[in-house]
C-alpha cells in the first residue's frame, strides 16, 4: 500500500513553497517602536508633571492593543508583506501622539484622546481593506468609478458654502456639527487607482514621441490632452478652494505616475512648466494664495498672516543641532501646533538631528513601498504602488517644506504624525493598500502542475478487463 501512496506524490503537484514571512521580524521591531514611544511619553511626563501619571499607562496599553492587533491581521491576510512598513508607521504616529500629549499637558486641551479614538477607527478600515481586498488588482475594474468619485471629492469642498467648507481661509473641509472631513486625503487614493488603470491600457499614448526640439523628443500635440486635463482641474481646484497644496499634490501624482509609465523626463518638465504658469495665474486670482506667498517672502515680517510661521522658525531656532529636550521647550505658543506645525513643535525639542530621524524614517517607508512596487509582477500593481509609495514623499514634502519656508504654507498635515482624523483614515487605506502589493510582491509562486505525458495508442499495453456477471 505504501508504493501506490508515494507514487501519487511524485506525480501530483507539488505543493507551493512556504518562505520566510519575516512576521517575527515585524513583531520585534514593533515592540522597539513601542519601547520608543514609551520612554519619549515617560521623558514628557517627568518633564512637564515631575512624575508619571496614570495617563501613561492608559496611552501605552491602548498602542500596544491596537498595534498588536494590526500585527496579528498583517500575519493572517498578508503574510508575506514587508515586514518593515507597519513598524515604521506604528513609530511615526507614537511619536506624534507623544508630542499631541506634550501640548495637551501645556495648553490644557485633550486632543490625544480623540487622536487614539481615530487611530483606532484607522485600523479598523485598515483590517477591513486587508480583508476584503485579497487583489489590489481588483481596484482596476473600478478604475473609472474610482476617478470620478475621487475628482466629485476633490471638487466638493470648493463649490460648497463657505459656513461648511472654509477654515483658515481655505475651502478644504466638509464640517457636519463638530466633525469635519477633509475630502482631498481620500481622492488621492481614489485617483491614483483611477491614474494606474488608466495609464496600463493607454501607455502607448505617452511614449509615443513626436518632432524634436533642440535635440529633445517632444511628445505629439494630440496626446497632450490627458495632462492638459489634469493642469486644468488642479489649477481650477486650487482657485476654487484658495489653496495650492491640494493643487500641488494632485498634479505632483499625475506627473510621477505618467513618468514611472513612461520613462521619458520630458513630461516631468513640460508638466512642471504648466504648473508653474498655473500657479502664477492662481496668485493673480486668489488673495489668500497672495498673502502665502507674501508671507512666505517676508516670514519674519509683523504682519499677522505670518505670526505662525514667524514663530515656528523662531522655535527652531530655538531647538538648534540638539533641541531643547522632550517637554521642555514651548511650541505650544505656535497656534495649531499639534496638527499643521506638528513638525516644527517635533524639530523645537528634539532638533535638527531627531526632525532628520524623522524625515529618515518617511524615507524608508517610501522606499520599502518602492521595493514592493518594483517587485510586483503586474504593470497595474507597479504603477499604483509606485504613486502610494511617492505620495508620502510629496506630501512630506509640502507640509515639512510649507512650515519651514522652503515654500508657502499649505493646508495639507503632517502624515501619521498630526492630529487630525481625515488623514489617519486615509493613510492608513494607503498602507493596507501597499501591504496588499507588497504581499503579492513577495510571495511565492505556486509551480504550475507538471503535464502528464501520455504514451501513443501504439505503445500503449493491453488490459485485460473481465466482464461482470
């Protein structure tokens, strides 16, 4: 009986190679990020209270319970996922609840409960998305459902009145009673699954080149019309709204995903050079974008439009190489401190070396989503994890360069880092999203079944069968 056994083995399938998951590589870094994030909430109590309060344990059982339980949903629905990912956006948004308790202690305010009750909901989403998304390439059947629901969401905000939609000067939110949703962190996704689809089944449309100019293949007139289309919505959206943060970062995708199907810089340039045009054209519309920019010009000016970046910049100053330490500066002076200058309050107490951790720490996150990208084996998956992985580098970009004055200041969050619950929702969508790619990325495939050869009629033996009686 056992020779029958063992012949069926070798000839049926093989079964489909385990590998290394690298789950016990997540869970240890998990727990240094917690570790982290404990000593750092610690050093902010002895600081400000000059003991530990019971808050403390309460903030580090709530991260643990949640961030395990992200682990535990990661080992089941996408085990072979980079192990890197998860751990670094676990640390990034301890790291900001920590400095959101630092100025709740200051300013009497109790923004890191409601924080951890969206973070909360944001994993939630984030176990569903694993759930029920077992194929990023899925979404693509969606493509067009996708851009439009993604372009209405962009749109929104700006042609609704201006008591439910406007704060701070620009129309980026929907605001129902307390709650306010910031349309934009969700259309993001949304577009860029719409852009991946769309440029797989059209890529012959953007490498095609037309007449050359000083040695420079442009592309051909008539195939202009896709950016010239995206030029237009991000111009209109960011005269609409009054901001060109949202403008920037829409187009930003558009361009980066047309060159990661193309390969050709030269509509990096061309796409630039109409932004350029259209954002000139914006600070001739829109006064609010015309007192950024003045502001951005002259931050160190006694204008009131300027007093939250005058005294960011004086707060980083103040933070030097070393920073002042976890609790001991002042960056609740700074007004909305805790969410759009998060990162200034961050670089005023640990310093230019622990704000350059930070910005490292982004870094390695979009790289690991561009390894996933990279690796995966369809052209849909490439360009959809390539635009994930991008988007937290440009949006990085925006807030860190807008609060800093590198350029004027945007409406746009500092990710997993600022208090705001739109954008925890969304990026945490955006990360399930990118564990999804990266799990198809990195698992293995299954050997196709080996082909049973059957022996010609002519060689075939004779079998002798009895008939039944």
């Amino acid at each position: 009986m056992a020779q029958p056994e063992a012949a069926s083995e070798t000839h049926g399938s093989a079964p489909a190679p385990r590998g290394n998951t690298r789950r016990g590589t997540e869970l240890t870094m998990l727990v240094f990020s917690a570790a982290i994030v404990t000593v750092a909430i610690m050093l902010v109590e002895i600081s400000q209270e000059n003991t530990v309060t019971r808050q403390l344990f309460y903030y580090g059982a709530a991260y643990l319970a949640l961030f395990g339980g992200a682990h535990l949903a990661v080992r089941k629905w996408a085990p072979y996922a980079d192990p890197l990912i998860l751990p670094l956006v676990a640390l990034l948004n301890g790291l900001g609840i920590v400095m959101i308790h630092r100025i709740d202690i200051a300013s009497g305010s109790s923004y890191t409960i409601r924080q951890i009750v969206w973070l909360t909901l944001s994993l939630v989403l984030f176990l569903l998305v694993l759930i029920f998304v077992k194929d990023h390439r899925l979404l693509a059947k969606y493509s067009f459902t996708c851009g439009f629901v993604g372009l209405a969401l962009l749109a929104l905000p700006g042609v609704l009145p201006s008591a439910i939609s406007e704060a701070t000067g620009a129309k980026l939110w929907i605001k129902i009673g307390p709650l306010g949703v910031q349309p934009s962190e969700f259309a993001k996704i949304l577009l860029m699954v719409f852009f991946a689809s769309f440029l797989v089944s059209k890529r012959d449309l953007f490498t095609t080149a037309g007449r050359k100019f000083l040695n420079v293949e442009l592309p051909r007139p008539r195939d202009l019309m896709p950016i010239l289309v995206a030029w237009a919505a991000a111009i209109g959206i960011g005269v609409l709204e009054k901001d060109l943060g949202t403008s920037l970062l829409f187009f930003g995708i558009v361009l980066v995903m047309i060159y990661i199907a193309t390969e050709r810089a030269i509509w990096v340039v061309l796409g630039l050079s109409l932004f350029a045009g259209g954002a000139f054209l914006a600070f001739q519309l829109v006064g609010r974008v015309q007192d950024r920019v003045n502001g951005w010009l002259n931050p160190l000016s006694e204008d009131d439009t300027v007093y939250q970046l005058r005294e960011a910049l004086f707060g980083l100053g103040y933070g030097g190489i070393g920073g002042t330490g976890l609790g001991n500066g002042s960056p609740e002076r700074v007004p909305f401190s805790f969410s759009d200058f998060i990162v200034t309050s961050l670089g005023e107490e640990l310093g230019l070396v622990g704000l350059m951790a930070i910005f490292m720490m982004y870094l390695m996150l979009m790289m690991r989503g561009l390894r996933s990208a990279l690796a995966v084996r369809d052209s849909f998956g490439k360009l959809f994890g390539g635009g994930l992985s991008f988007v937290l580098a440009l949006q990085l970009f925006v807030v860190a360069g807008g609060v800093t004055g590198l350029i004027p200041l945007t409406g746009l969050t500092a990710l997993f880092l600022a208090y705001g619950g739109s954008s925890l929702l969304a990026n945490y969508i955006l990360i399930a999203f990118l564990l999804r790619i990266s799990d198809a990325a990195r698992r293995p495939q299954t050997p196709a079944k080996p082909k049973q050869q059957q022996a010609p009629i002519a060689e075939a033996h004779t079998e002798l069968v009895e008939r039944p009686r």
